[in-house]
C-alpha cells in the first residue's frame, strides 16, 4: 500500500510538472501566462459578448461594443486563462440533457428535496403545446447549466391529478429556489409570468430570483455595520461593483454554497464617499474580498482565480469544504492508488484485473468503513472546536500561492481528461517496465507465466485451500493447534478412502531429517570422511533421481503389506518399531535383525548416530530390505524411519503420510521420548 502511495504522489509530481512546462511553451508561443490580464479594448465583439455569457450578464439591450466593454470591465478583470476557458465552452457543442419527469414523487424527489440548487421546469398541461419552444428550450438549457443550474420537463399528462392539485392548467415554467439562506431550508416554487418568451428575458427573470437571496449593500454606513457584525457565517466573500445587480455565477454560487459562505453584494455605483471602503482594504472596483476570521484575501491575485463560476467554486470548495467534498477527493485517491496494481502486479495479463478487482474492492470497503466511525465522531456535540481549528488549517493552507497552482491544474486536467487519462497510463507503463526489469534480475520465473498457467495454479490453489486449509507448508518443523485436534482425526478416520488429495508443496521434504545408517565398531577417521563425503553426494544424486522419476508413480505403488494401526494400540517402545504391528513377525526389530543372520554381535546398529525423536528399527517397510551399513535413511515426523530413496519417492508421487501409521508427512508430532536404560543393563 505504501508503494502505490509512492507512485501516486510521483504521478502527482509529474502533472505538476508537465503543468508548468505547458505554461512555459504557452508563454514562448504566445507571449503572455494565463493568469495575465486582458485589456478588453483589443478583443472583438464576439469574444466579449462570450465573456459576458459566461459570467451571467445579459447584454441584449448593448448593441454597441463600447456598452459590452464598459460591462465587462464592470464585473471584474479579464484574465487570458478565463478568455481561453471561455472561447473552447463556446466552440463545444456537448448536448446538455434535461430531465423528464414521471410523475409527482420523480418530480418531488428531485426537485422539492433538492436544498442546495436551482430548477428550471418546463410545465406541459394536457393536450397544450409547451411555453417554450424545442429549438429555444435547447438554448434556454445550455445557457443555464453553465451556472449549475438544472432543468426538467414535467407533462402532466403522466399525472394529471398533481397538475390539478398544483394548479398547473396551463403551460409555464416553474423556478425552484431553496427560500432560506440556511442548509436544507424550505425550497420556494416560482412561476414566470412574463409575457415575452425569449430566452434572454427567461434568464433575466431566472437571474433576478438568484440575486434577490444575495444580502445587498447600498451605502457606506451599511457596509461599516455589516463589515463589523459577527454572525454564524465565520467565511464572507464581498464583491463591490457598479453593478445593477450580481452577475448570475455569483448568484448561482450562493445557493450552493447555502449556510456555509455568505455572498454579499455591495453596489457602489452612486457612492459620493468611498473611504470607508479604503480603511478596510478595498482600493479598486470591481474587487472580490473574501473576509475570514484570519483576514482579508483579494480573489483574483493568484494563479486560477478567475471570474466564473468553475474557478470561484473550486476556489471555496478548499476553503470550506462539505464531508461530503472529502469523502469524494478520498475516495477518487484511493482508486487511483488501487488502480496501480494493474501496473505493478507481475504475470499473465487475467492475474493482473483479478488483482486489480480483489483491490479495488478491499480499498474501496475499508474507505467506507473506515469513513462510518468519523462522521459518528463528527455529530458530537463536544467537537466544535476541533472543527474550528480543521477549517481554521483549510483557510491557512489554500490561501497560498502553492495551492492555487494546485487549484488551477486540478481545473485544467479536469477540463482535459484525455491527457490526464493518457499521462496516468503512461505512467502505469512506467512503473510497469521498471518492475518487470527489477523482477527479472531476481530470476522472478512469475514474470514468464502466461494465462493458462496462473489459471491452472489458481485453481489448484483454491482447490487446496477450501479442502484442505493447512496453516503452513514452507517450514518444518512447526508447531500447530492442530496437532492434537481430534476432530481432524476422527474426521480422517471416517473416510480413509475418500481422502481428498490436494496439490501439496513438497518443500518440507528438504528439511526432514537424514543420516547415515552406522553399526558399532571402529572405524578411522579418514573411513568416517570418507563416508561423510560421499554421503552427501549419494543424497544429492538420489534426490535428482527420485524427483525426476515423480511422474511414473501411482497410487497403485502402495505396498498391500501396509497396515493403519487401531486408535487404541499403543505405540512401541525403546528398543522395538513402531512398524513390529504391522508385519507378519511380531517380534521386535532388533530380534527380528538377529534372527536374519544380517547382524553380528560387532555389528550392532549404532542408534547414537539417531537423531532422538526416530524410533529404531533396522528395516525399510516401503521395499522390505533390510537396512545396510552406509545407507541414507530418512525419518518423518512421526518417528518411522525409511531409506532415503524409498520415501522420498512416495512422498513425491503425492501421498503426503506416513506409510505405516498414516500420519502427514508435513505435520509435526510430539517427539517420542526413549527411555534411558538401567546401570545394570548392559548391550547385547
């Protein structure tokens, strides 16, 4: 998880930087930065007519270039990344959808419960022809869903009792405006009684109704008493203009940001005395002030802070934000970090989208739970200072020139998501080359595998897995709690020959006890190393031998000597094998050697050279031969002792258990004590 934090935050440094190389070639070709002003006298009539559209100011009744200037220059300065943002929203000709309401429950949900936004509804009566016509209804919705607001078409012939009951007998257009200035208040339903229906006169009426829930100030000693008042609103945003009333993004913006930031209009168009407004700061109309308990800030001063509704909104979006603005920015963090698996995942292309999906969902459920618990800490009463001091960092920290750099990238990539898309790929692909290339120089063989090979280990996996869950099959020996389960026994016992076979790893095999098989006597010492030397090389090569030879092994192998023993027999003791039951001579395996003629009194096994917890026995139960001085015997865990050859073979053609008492190879077992024979005893 780290890693892809890493590589999230690189990618991050990287749209930073390519940011600032675009602004660099833009600045070479060009000549000007975007955050550069534009002095309105050299654009053409189009292009401030467009200026104009965007910020919401009607201009019908200025059919000369000078009154369209003049209102521009009014409502703020014009920046070159705003005219650019600008002239490519004009030029796009995306289709704005529009709602169609069923009946009154749809039309109740959205629009009625809807606290923090505008509606614009078209009423259709029954067997009427609507208001407005398609072709102006269409130019009617692009033009306001540039300033948030949504629109809808409600016929009443799907529920003409609600028309009835609202008293919608004609065609109209129905305004939605939440009617208080605190959050999820009461929405007001407006009805346009106007009588000309043109679409500049529509957003006029539309614009009127958004500004009249704008406080409005319209002399100084107004300002001085609003300015030093101290309310529930700890952010104000001030915009002193010679306007006749506030643009429409900034009206719009009022209703969403409802009991979280105060808009105040301050119209200065007849002031006579202006210096109250120097004694707090303000030098210069238009300004947008934005007042907080920290002080005053100057939209406008820094890079992406333009004058439209996009900007200002991602502008107070950081300042104040909702829970629900930081639900969302994590929950797009944690599927951008999630989606790096897809590059840093190794292997056959099916593993890495089965990893990726496994991660996006883990990632995605721990978000949301993790979430649940902060907003249950967030409804305490006793928090609110807590909340203060969060907010209080917020401000401090996007206020800075820093963070408008991240605001207008943020602004910019989302205004291109093809590059932003394109960049996060091939930064993918990156980290892709360089963990294959990492990977290979550690003889990484998952780099290698293809589809079918990770489908068919994953299903052999599985497979294993829901069967036959074992804690641990890389180490041995290791302690179990459920060694001495026996449930697990009794289970076994139920069906023995039912057994499910899962693929096992043959690991452990390596790390199952071997020696040499010794008799007493003397022996020199360079006799000793010449058997040790030679000892190991004769392991190595039966290993290479007996792992070579997995595939011509079959469960038909199993010798029909072999015998489980019953659960109440009990285990043999010092001196006699385990196995002793199992044979058709039931007398203990040392006699037994004797009575072979295969042993002198001088030859006598030598079970010092045992490791502790094996049982002697002097006889190999998967071949039947005799053990001979020199030879390599294994031990498994639960004490019974084989040639090396022998059980190495059975264990590898898959039968993970003892061949005498059936007990799993890979499991450990209470070690078997011997008991230390008396002083008086004396060896044989």
């Amino acid at each position: 998880m780290w890693l892809k934090l890493c590589f999230l935050l690189l990618y991050f440094l990287v749209l930073f930087v390519l940011a600032r190389v675009f602004e660099a070639m833009v600045w070479y070709e060009t000549g000007f930065f975007a955050t550069q002003l534009v002095d309105p006298v050299a654009l053409s009539f189009r292009k401030l007519r467009t200026i104009l559209e965007c910020r919401g100011l009607g201009h019908s009744g200025l059919p000369e270039k000078k009154d369209v200037r003049e209102l521009v220059e009014k409502s703020g300065d014009l920046m070159e990344g705003e005219l650019y943002s600008a002239l490519k929203e004009e030029e796009a000709s995306e289709s704005v959808s529009s709602t169609n309401f069923s009946g009154e429950m749809h039309f109740y949900e959205l629009v009625e419960d809807t606290k923090d936004g505008i509606w614009l509804v078209q009423v259709i009566a029954n067997d009427r022809s609507p208001l407005v016509g398609k072709v102006h209804w269409e130019k009617m919705v692009k033009k306001v869903s540039r300033f948030g607001i949504r629109t809808g078409t409600f016929n009443c012939s799907s529920d003409p009792r609600y028309c009835r009951r609202r008293g919608w007998l004609k065609s109209t257009l129905i305004m939605s405006v939440p009617q208080t200035s605190t959050s999820k208040g009461k929405v007001m339903l407006k009805e346009y009684s106007g009588r000309k229906i043109e679409v500049e006169h529509i957003f006029k009426w539309i614009t009127a109704h958004a500004a009249s829930r704008i406080k409005t100030i319209y002399n100084s000693e107004h300002l001085r008493e609003e300015w030093n008042r101290s309310d529930q609103y700890r952010v104000k945003i001030y915009l002193f203009a010679s306007l006749d009333q506030p643009p429409a993004f900034f009206s719009a913006l009022s209703v969403k940001f409802t009991g979280r930031v105060e808009f105040i209009f301050v119209n200065v168009e007849n002031w006579d005395n202006k210096s109250y407004m120097a004694e707090i700061g303000v030098y210069k109309t238009p300004s947008y002030i934005l007042r907080t308990p920290e002080g005053i800030y100057r939209y406008g001063s820094n890079a992406g802070e333009f004058i439209s509704l996009r900007a200002m909104d991602s502008f107070l979006r950081s300042l104040q934000p909702e829970v629900n603005d930081l639900f969302v920015l994590s929950l797009v963090l944690v599927n951008l970090m999630a989606w790096m698996d897809l590059f840093i995942t190794q292997g056959a292309t099916i593993k890495r989208f089965v990893v990726l999906i496994s991660t996006l969902g883990t990632y995605n459920s721990l978000l949301i739970i993790s979430w649940l618990p902060v907003l249950g800490f967030l409804q305490l009463p006793y928090l609110d200072s807590f909340y203060e001091y969060s907010l209080k960092l917020f401000r401090y920290s996007n206020t800075t020139t820093l963070a408008s750099w991240v605001r207008a990238d943020w602004m910019f990539y989302s205004s291109h998501p093809a590059l932003f898309l394109s960049t996060y790929l091939g930064h993918g692909l990156l980290i892709d080359y360089f963990e294959k290339k990492r990977r290979r120089n550690n003889n990484n063989d998952e780099v290698n595998a293809n589809n079918l090979e990770w489908l068919s280990s994953l299903w052999d996996w599985y497979t294993s897995y829901l069967f036959h869950p074992i804690a641990s099959f890389q180490h041995f020996p290791f302690d179990s709690d459920w060694d001495e389960d026996p449930d697990l026994f009794l289970e076994r016992l139920a069906f023995p020959d039912l057994w499910l076979h899962p693929l096992i790893p043959t690991d452990y095999i390596k790390n199952l006890p071997v020696w040499r098989f010794k008799c007493l006597g003397v022996h020199s010492d360079e006799e000793t190393l010449e058997t040790l030397q030679d000892g190991e090389s004769d392991s190595d090569t039966e290993n290479r031998e007996v792992f070579s030879s997995e595939k011509d092994i079959s469960e038909d192998d199993e010798p029909s000597t072999f015998h489980r023993p019953r659960a109440g027999e009990p285990r043999s003791r010092a001196g006699s094998c385990s196995c002793a039951s199992t044979c058709c001579h039931k007398e203990p395996c040392e006699r037994r050697a004797r009575s072979y003629g295969s042993y002198s009194t001088a030859d006598e096994p030598d079970w010092s050279a045992w490791p502790p917890e094996m049982l002697h026995c002097t006889e190999c139960v998967v071949c039947l031969e005799n053990f001979e001085r020199g030879c390599l015997l294994m031990g498994l865990p639960c004490g019974h002792v084989f040639h090396q050859n022998c059980i190495v073979m059975w264990l590898a053609g898959g039968r993970h258990c003892c061949p005498v008492c059936r007990w799993a190879s890979y499991k450990k077992k209470q070690p078997y004590t011997h008991p230390q024979p008396l002083s008086s005893d004396s060896p044989s």
